[in-house]
C-alpha cells in the first residue's frame, strides 16, 4: 500500500465535519488523488485543508471551497455540462470530470494548463477538454453550460460568463479584491438572480493577456 492510499477518504471525512454533506462530492473527493496535483515537495500536505502553491504564483485552493463550490453547482441539478475557468492543477477540473459527463477548462498559463493536461491522462480522466486562453469571456463555441465555475477572482461578473449560461444554469465564482465573496447566479430567461455567500481568498482573475 503506498504512502497515501486512503488520504482522499480521510479528507472526504474532515469535509464533512465542515458541512459538506453532499455523497457525490464526498466520493468524488474520495477517489480524486490530490498529491498528483501538488509538487513532490508538499505531497505530505494535499490531504490537509490547505491551499497550496502550484508554481507560477497561483495556488491550487482549499479543499473544502473546492468542495462547497461544486456542492452548489451539483446540487442546482443538471450535470449535462460545466465550465471551468482557471485550471491551475487540474484537480478542481478532475473532481467535476467525476460529477459532470462534459467539462471545458480554460487556463491562461500555458505551462499550467500543460501539466494539467498530463495529470489528467496519468489518472485516465477522458471526459475533460482544455483550453489554453483568456476564460474571461467564457468559451463560446461550447456554450450555453449548465453550469460555470470561476476559480480565480475578478473585480465584477463578467458579463459573457452570465450569457453563455443555459436557461436555468449556475454561475458560481468569487467577485472582490481584497475583500472577496463566493456569489452565484441563476439565469431564468433573461433574469440573473445573484445570491452572495461566504468570505473567500482566491488568486485574481486576470483579463486580457495569456502566458
Ligand atoms: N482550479 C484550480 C485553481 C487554480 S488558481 C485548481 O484546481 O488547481 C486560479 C487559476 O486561474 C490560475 O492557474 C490562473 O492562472 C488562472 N487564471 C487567472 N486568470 C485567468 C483567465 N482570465 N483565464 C483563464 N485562467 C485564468
């Protein structure tokens, strides 16, 4: 048995000592092997409630707002499609290829979006495509989702996330500076019904240029 079989299950557990109470997310963080997304480095840190450094000055987030952002996208209700903007490691993206049959992730850092790529070959995820580009304006040519993630933050909503989303589909994201709020938005026709939730810390969204 290696060094960390298991651990996702022990993390699965202290999630839902925090409230996540939700079996799919639960399994899906159960089965997804978080070391692989972490340098060598701080592999013995993945399992731990903690964010961590994934090169390029971004950080992998925590596991429970990985896991209270997908509870809320989940339990909206329809898991035809996601989309994902900020990749980073991969492993956001990983968790929702668990619980969705199509996800689209988009990374404006190429070398980022690269080892995300071979992470996920490594663990034989197949229902993933990504992007590299500036997901500020979503991915048009994929849209409408039935859901969309933001896992960095900008200062407002961008206004093509709102519009590629299907009829009745969740936008969940952070919107702040330095002081950050996970908010989410319903699309009913052409309503938005915007809801604001807990404080969050999230690296910034970045509009504009790719690396
Ligand atoms: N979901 C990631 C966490 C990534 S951190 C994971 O599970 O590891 C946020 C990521 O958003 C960073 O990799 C950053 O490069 C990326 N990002 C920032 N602005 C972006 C933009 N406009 N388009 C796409 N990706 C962006």
């Amino acid at each position: 048995m290696n060094q960390f079989a298991r651990s996702g299950a022990k993390l699965a557990q202290l999630l839902k000592t925090l409230g996540i109470d939700n079996e799919q997310v639960l399994d899906a963080i159960s089965d997804i092997p978080r070391h692989i997304f972490v340098e060598q480095i701080l592999a013995h840190k993945a399992y731990e409630n903690t964010a961590l450094p994934i090169g390029q000055g971004q950080t992998i987030s925590q596991p429970y707002t990985v896991a209270k952002m997908t509870q809320m996208l989940v339990e909206h209700g329809v898991t035809t499609n996601v989309l994902e903007v900020g990749t980073g490691s991969g492993y956001q993206a990983s968790i929702l290829g668990k619980l969705f049959d199509k996800v689209y992730s988009i990374e404006r850092i190429r070398a980022l979006q690269f080892t995300a790529k071979k992470r996920l070959q490594m663990l034989d995820i197949y229902n993933i495509q990504m992007k590299h580009g500036d997901g500020w304006n979503g991915w048009a040519s994929k849209a409408p989702f039935d859901a969309i993630i933001v896992t960095a933050a900008p200062s407002s909503v961008p206004e093509q996330l709102k519009l590629q989303l299907a009829d009745g589909g969740i936008l969940v994201l952070p919107v702040g500076t330095e002081e950050q709020t996970l908010v989410s938005i319903v699309r009913n026709g052409d309503e938005f019904i915007e809801k604001r939730w807990e404080s969050v810390k999230f690296v910034p969204l970045v509009a504009g240029d790719t690396l």
